[in-house]
C-alpha cells in the first residue's frame, strides 16, 4: 500500500476538480424523479435508526468485509489535518486525537482481541442492522441500488482454503455471503444488475494482475409481505431456465471474464431473493452460501455448454488444456482424449494448433503460430486457433489489426469470444494469471475491436452458416 496525498488538479476541469464532482452530484440529483421535499443533511452509523420523517432514495457501496481497515488507513492523513484545521473544525470533526474506530463496520479481528468470530459476528450484526434500516427508511419509488465489487474467489470455503483445482461451483466468496445474507434477510429482493465499469487499469492492484475492472451495481427493491416460498429442485430449474439469457447478455455486453462470476450473482440472486424461502429436501431454509454455489455451479454448466458450438478439435485442445496448459503430455493420454472427442490425434496436428513428437504431445502457444495466417486458407479451421490468432494480432500488432482478422472470421468471431471466457475460466481456477490475462484483455478489447472490424475492408472468409464465403 503506498501511503501519500493525491495530487490531483483542483482547477483542471477534469477528474479531482472539486467544483466539477459537485456539479456532477448536483446535475444527478436535479434530474432525479424524487418526492418534493427539503434535503435533510446529516452523519450517523448507517446500523442506527435514520431519521425516518426524511424520504430516503440509497444508493450505497458497503464495506467488504475484512479487506481494509479505512479507520486505520485514514490516521495517517488525520493527525496532519487535525493540526491544521483544528481551529476550524475542532468542534465537530478533529475532536479526538485519532480517527474513531469502534463503530466501524469491518471485520478486523485485531480490534477484538484477535477473535475472528467476535469481528464476524460484529460485522454480520450491524450489516444486518444496516440493510434492514435501509430498507424501512427508504422510498417505493426509487429502487434500492447496492455497488459491490468483491471477488468471488477472495474466499474459497469455511476455512478459508480450497483446492486450486476445484470447481467453481464448489467456491463462495465470504463477502458476497455476508453482503447478501443481510440484504435478503432484511427483506429485500434483487430486481436487475448493472455491471458497471467503475475501477482503473492503471490503479495500483491491476498492474499486472486480474482485478476486477467493473463494479456490479444490485438494483433491489422491499419484498412483497406475500413472496412465495419454493424448493430447492424449483430453485435450480429456474436457474437453469432463466441464467443462461442473463448470461449471454452479459457476453454480449462484453463483460470481462475476471467479472463474469460476480456478475452472474445478479440474475441468480435475483431468483433466489424473489422468494420468501428456498426450501431444502429436510424442510430448512436454504442459505445464501448454498444459493451462490448452485449459482456457480449453473455458470460453470452453462460455460461447459457453449463447447457444444465448437468443433471437435478445439474440444479436444480445451479439455487438454485443462490439465497440461501448453506443456506436454503422453501421446496415449492424447489420443484416448482424441477419440472421446470423435477426433484424431494427427486430425489435430494437421489443424496446426497442436504437435505431437517422439510420444509426447502439447497445444502449440500462440508464439509458434503462423504470423500470416489466414482463416479463408485454412483447410481445418477450429475455433481455438481463431481465438488464439486475434489475441496474437491484438497483443503483437494492435486492435486494428485483430479488428482485420476479426472481420476475416464473419461468423466465427462470436464462437471465439466465447472461447475465451472458458478459457480464462480454467486459468482462473488453476491460479495461471498470465494466461488468464490474455483471454480477458481480449474481451475487454473487444467492443473497440468488432467497431473496428466494421470499418474494415477485410472481406469474411466465413458466412452466417459457418461456410467458406470466399
């Protein structure tokens, strides 16, 4: 963490201008649907009883859970402003010779004595508190709008630990738990989600990472007092049933990959908190731990499912990459694998996306493939190699020249975008960042990159059938 002031331009109409963030407040606020009605200002614990009299329309980001101490962060900036301002603000805001830190709602176990579960306890409680202050003081015109971006892979299992290799759908994320355990507890339901991008590449913790780069914003409103109850079995049909569209508007909106599980908590918790109950096959409510990993589970099927649109080499490559990445591995293995994908080993070598030597076997890396390689002349043209090139344009070239592969593609190009959200899945769950990388920038490029490809003279080798246009 690097401890220092920004030094940002106050005058520079950009962002940092202070004059230019109150206007923004202001516009919004003008132009907002909201009751006629004097502004009460004040400052209080968002856990204590508000001033009710006063419409409330929240919109609010919560703390995450354990992952900073703002308190202790904010001392640092505290005892210099407190010995120039004291004059000006003693009386209310520098009276003490540190920042207050016992209401605080984090769950730091070094202000409990090192006690882990009196600082849960401690944050459950008073997010609960929160939630449920929220929901009664707030107005049933407007929804109810939650920021929260928290990795869901922050946290793995009770223990905090899961294996590297396990499943998705096996993990939960403690943050997400909590946050949403209060807001469903307090009888709130989630209406919509709006991934928002809302967090800087060039910050500190995405150099050289894969931070989350948006926000997802719940849009929630107070369940109605008769919200059905429903069961488990129900509960994962209507996952089945309605994630899937959810999802693929997210892919459409090109959502980065290293956002696509936390995104996908929206519409699932959307079904869940729907409903008074989701009731287990012994009678006992369902936990919202439980929900997000059947949510998981339904992404990771539904990621599992797009493979069904890829041709049977790059099945092969997907599977194989899923245990070997681009080291080799024993030709036996290969070809067992091959005929479970209706292929052949040398069928996949001579796709030029694999080689096979002296009994050993492994996926070509995107450095060993063609510079000049041009889908409309490839006689076995697989998906995996037309993911693998546009991110070896992308990365060598720039987002013109994969926009002139992109267009080349026609048809192909939405089967390799796809490509790439499984993949990064994969280099996700096997902790390979590098790789996970690639996959993602691609995406994140994306949007620019298919406007591009519209522009481009480029004519596609491929038409809306999947045959050669050419």
């Amino acid at each position: 963490m690097v401890w220092d002031f920004a030094e940002s331009n106050p005058f520079g109409d950009g962002s940092g201008d202070y004059t230019l963030s109150v206007y923004n407040m202001m516009r919004v606020i003008d132009e907002a649907v909201l009751p006629a009605t004097e502004a009460c200002v004040f400052q209080a614990a968002a856990q204590k009883p508000m001033a009710r009299a006063c419409p409330t329309v929240v919109s609010t980001d919560p703390p995450y859970y354990d992952n900073i101490a703002y308190a202790d962060l904010s001392d640092y900036f505290y005892v210099w402003l407190r010995r120039s301002l004291r004059s000006v603000f003693g009386s209310v805001l520098l009276r003490t010779v540190l920042v207050p830190k016992a209401e605080e709602l984090i769950a730091t176990a070094h202000r409990f004595g090192g006690d882990h579960e009196l600082a849960k306890a401690f944050f459950e409680d008073g997010l609960a508190a929160s939630f449920d202050e929220i929901r009664v003081s707030s107005v049933s015109e407007t929804p109810i709008t939650v920021y929260y971006a928290f990795k869901q892979s922050e946290e793995e299992d009770e223990e905090g630990n899961a294996p590297q290799d396990a499943p998705s759908s096996t993990t939960v994320s403690t943050g997400w738990e909590t946050m949403l355990g209060s807001l469903v507890g307090a009888g709130l339901t989630v209406e919509g989600t709006w991934p928002v991008r809302t967090e800087r590449g060039t910050r500190s913790i995405s150099i050289g990472t894969n931070a989350l780069a948006s926000s997802i914003v719940l849009v929630c409103r107070k369940r109605p007092d008769d919200a059905p109850t429903t069961t488990r079995t129900e509960f994962r049909r209507l996952l089945r049933q309605e994630l899937p569209a959810a999802l693929k508007n997210l892919q459409r909106g090109n959502i980065a990959p290293v956002d696509m599980a936390q995104a996908s908590i929206g519409p699932g918790m959307a079904i869940f908190s729907r409903h008074s109950k989701v009731l287990e096959a012994d009678g006992s409510s369902m936990t919202v731990r439980t929900a997000l990993q059947l949510i998981n589970q339904a992404l990771d099927e539904y990621l599992t499912e797009q493979e069904g649109e890829f041709d049977g080499d790059t099945r092969f490559a997907v599977t194989w990459f899923e245990t070997h990445a681009f080291d080799a591995g024993q030709f036996g293995e290969a070809e067992t694998l091959a005929k479970a994908r209706n292929v052949s080993v040398s069928g996949v070598v001579e796709a030029g996306i694999l080689s096979a030597t002296a009994g050993k076997v492994r996926l070509l890396t995107r450095k060993e493939l063609p510079d000049d390689w041009d889908p409309a002349t490839d006689k076995r043209l697989t998906v995996w190699e037309c993911t693998q090139q546009v991110i070896k344009r992308l990365d060598d070239k720039g987002e013109e020249a994969a926009a002139d592969l992109l267009a080349r593609l026609g048809s192909r190009a939405d089967p390799a975008r796809d490509l790439a959200y499984r993949l990064y899945t994969t280099c996700e769950r096997k902790g390979w960042a590098e790789e996970a990388g690639a996959y993602n920038r691609l995406v994140v490029a994306w949007s620019e990159v298919e406007k591009l490809a519209g522009k481009s003279k480029a004519a596609p080798a491929y038409t809306k059938n999947g045959e050669l246009g050419l």
